[in-house]
C-alpha cells in the first residue's frame, strides 16, 4: 500500500487533531472567564466542549490505530514469532476492521441517518445532531485504511 499516502494522512490527522485540541482550549479558556470573571456565563461553551470531546475522542482513537499505539495484551504476540506471529496480527488487524466497519462505519452512518431524518438538534447551539455524529462512520473508514495498511505491512515484512 502506498507509503506517502499513509504519511499524508497521518499530517492531516494530526494536524486536525491539535486544531481540535487548541479550539477547544480556547473554548474552555472563554467558558472559565465568562463564568467567574464576567460573572455572565456563555451558554453554547459547555454543549461546543462536549462535542468536540467526542470529535478529539473518535479521530485520536483512529490516529493511534493507525500509529498501532493503542493499549494492548502482547502476552501472545510477543511470545510468537515468525508466520505464527504474523498470523495472529492479521487476524487481530481483521477483528478491529471487522468491529470498526460494523459498529462505527454502518452503526455511524445509521445513527447520522435516523438523527437527520428525525431532524434532532443540539440544545443550545441547534446544530443538527447528525453533524456532530458523522465522526463515527469517517473515524471508522480512517481505522478501516490502517488495518488494511497494517495487513498488506504484515505481509510485506514478512516475504521480504
């Protein structure tokens, strides 16, 4: 699979994930001193955070997926070596896309679906919620790419 792609993705990732990170120190930054400094608390900050929680939640966890830096048992893995150890960390690699295609890919875009359709809105800033779901099904298809990227490694490292 193709390196400069991968490393491309990586950039906009990251750089989406600390773009996310300073808006959202800023927003609370604004929440804290329109609260007790002000003493006229801002009514969106508190529902903006909590979404852009989620946003920096689902797109860090698929950043790390295709770092392959998530928490992990290696009792297994690092016991193997060989065909047997590939073996395993493609069937591993499989389990993840499997799970990441059928709950964040097809559940996502199921859940965004019945939210638009329902048209149900924030709170506050009456954004419409299937906006704020949508990181579902694309950090899915992000964690989808780096296994299969993880996959085609496995295999590549192991015939060379």
């Amino acid at each position: 699979m193709n390196h400069l792609f991968k490393s491309r993705l990586d950039k906009v990732v990251a750089g989406s994930l600390v773009i996310l990170m300073a808006l959202m120190v800023l927003n609370v930054t604004w929440q804290v001193l329109s609260r007790y400094i002000v003493q006229n608390p801002s009514s969106f900050t508190d529902e903006l955070s909590r979404y852009m929680l989620v946003w920096l939640g689902m797109l860090g966890a698929a950043y790390v997926a295709g770092k392959d830096q998530h928490i992990a048992i290696d009792l297994l893995p690092s016991r193997l070596v060989g065909k047997s150890k590939m073996k395993l960390m493609i069937f591993i690699n499989i389990i993840v896309a499997l799970f990441a295609f059928s709950v964040m890919v097809l559940g996502g875009i199921n859940l965004v679906y019945i939210t638009f359709i329902l048209g149900q809105k924030s709170a506050t800033m009456q954004i419409p919620l299937a906006y704020i779901y949508t990181i579902l099904p694309v950090s899915g298809l992000l964690v989808i790419y780096y296994q299969v990227f993880q996959i085609s490694n496995h295999y590549r490292l192991y015939n060379s």
